[in-house]
C-alpha cells in the first residue's frame, strides 16, 4: 500500500505559504507507515517544533490501474475519508531552502492520520464541504469546488506514473489553515457535516 498526496491544489493554501501556482501537480509520496488509523492518538515527534495539521479529503484505491483516462479514473475509487497531512514545517523550509526533497518532513512516522471512509456516491463530490476544529475552534474550511485539480484529474494523472493498486490512498490537497497542532490539541474533522476525525496530540 502506498500514499500519494498533491501539494498545493488550494489557491488560497498556496497563497499562505507563499508558493507559485504549479503548472501540474505536485505530487510526494508517503511511506505506509504514515498511516494512523481508528483516530488513535498523534504523538508530537523530537526533531520538530513546529508540526503542521493539513486537512485533505483522501480517497482510496478500489482497483489497480495505471494509464487510467480521466473520463473513467472515477471508476477507481469508491470510497472517500479525511486525513490530515501532518507535516513538520521547519524541516520543510530547511529542506526547500537547500532544493531537497521533503521525505523526512512529511513522511514521518505517523505523519497520515485517515478517518473511516464512506461510499462516496452520497456526496457531491464537486461541492463538498470539509473543516477542521482544533479544540472546538474553526481552523480550515474547505470545498472541493476550489481544487485546481479534481480527484479525477489526479487519480489519472498519478497513474501515469505509478500504478496504482487497490486500498492505496490519495490526499488531494490541503485548503488555506494550516498552522501549528500542539501536544494536547484536539483535532476534528467533518465531512459535509458528518465527524470523522477526532484525535489528540499528545
Ligand atoms: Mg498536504
């Protein structure tokens, strides 16, 4: 199983951080064991102090495929969940400063906490409402109308690249919010009004 996630698909996200528009997606891995699941608890790690939360709507993988057209990449994944894009934005910055890539900054042990997933024919996928709260204040708003590039684009876009395979995720890009998660925080996350994600740092 692998993760593959695209930085900067939020216009305002990118204006944030101060980066240019990509003329195509730019894409990292994650190693699977990013993965945090059943919203068991984020533990702070040593080598940074200034960890980032980066909510994303993260599909998964139905069936392998590689080449898919984008006409048909919605044939690829049946489910959709949250996950959050931890990332340690100080190593981050060192990293871009000196061209290197961002491994150690965004695939950390843990660094991928994904909530359940739900059938995604229940929502609108065009017009999907997700957010954040960090200890019941609202921190990221986003909907999926504001990509730069719809699921489908990517899961055809990525597959030209790396064949995908059935349970592999995709995060799909965090919308403007991002900022510190500290030890003690509470994250939640909703889909269109429904609670996914609920997990601490600690
Ligand atoms: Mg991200």
């Amino acid at each position: 199983m692998k993760i593959l996630a695209v930085g900067r698909n939020y216009l305002e996200h990118i204006k944030e951080l101060g980066n240019q528009t990509p003329e195509e997606p730019v894409i990292f891995s994650k190693p699977e064991t990013a993965v945090l699941r059943n919203n068991e608890p984020f533990y702070y790690p040593d080598f940074s102090q200034d960890v980032h939360h980066e909510l994303e709507i993260v599909l998964k993988i139905s069936k392998p495929g590689k080449n898919i057209e984008e006409k048909f990449a919605h044939k690829y994944y049946d489910e959709i969940g949250l996950g959050i894009d931890f990332t340690a934005r100080d190593l981050q910055s060192k990293l871009k400063a000196k061209g290197l890539p961002w491994d150690l900054a965004k695939g950390f042990n843990d660094s991928a906490p994904v909530s359940e997933f739900v059938k995604k024919e229940n929502y609108d996928l065009k017009n999907l409402n997700f957010n954040l709260d960090i200890n019941g204040e609202r921190k990221q708003t986003g909907n999926t109308s504001l990509m730069i590039y719809s699921f489908d684009y990517l899961v055809a876009f990525v597959s030209r690249y790396f064949t995908l395979k059935t349970g592999d995720l995709i995060f799909t890009g965090t919308p403007a919010g991002v900022g510190p998660a500290k030890p003690g925080d509470r994250l939640t996350g909703r889909l269109a009004h429904r609670g996914l994600l609920d997990l601490e740092v600690k």
